[in-house]
C-alpha cells in the first residue's frame, strides 16, 4: 500500500525527460499509459498532455505522502473502519 500512494505523487512528477513509472502497476490493464504503451510493445505517449506539479510544489507537499504512507496511518486504515459510527 505505501508503494501505490508514493505512485501517486511520481505520477506528478514524471516527465519524458525523466520517465518515473517504476512504482505503478505493469501490464496491459495498468491504469499508467506508459506501462500499458510498453506491454504492447508501443511506443508511450507524450507526457506533455498530464497535470503535473510544479517541482517546487512537491517538496512542500511530500510530507505529507510520506506520512500517509507511513505504517502508522496504513495499520489505521486497512481495518476498514470508519471514523464516524453514525
């Protein structure tokens, strides 16, 4: 689980300079474009159509992925219970 809510944030940062989509799911039913472009054999489209976030953006924010992401908040949450018992 914290591999896929870190993706989430490199999904922001990737470039096609600096391709970043080791974290994401492999395959031809990946929700990543390129990794789907790459399990058929295609050539992965530009990245200059995504949202990304600014560079000096992300460091201010990585804290708190980092905190998502870390055991802690994780051992919360797989439970599956919910905060409010209304």
């Amino acid at each position: 689980m914290k591999t896929s809510i870190l993706a989430t944030i490199f999904h922001c940062k990737s470039t096609n300079a600096k391709p970043m989509h080791s974290k994401y799911p492999e395959g031809k039913l990946s929700w990543c474009f390129y990794n789907r472009a790459k399990a058929d054999n295609k050539v992965p489209g530009s990245h200059k159509s995504m949202k990304r976030k600014l560079s000096e953006v992300i460091p201010k924010i990585m804290p708190g992925y980092q905190r998502l992401a870390s055991k802690e908040i994780i051992l919360r949450c797989v439970s599956g219970k919910t905060q409010n018992a209304n």
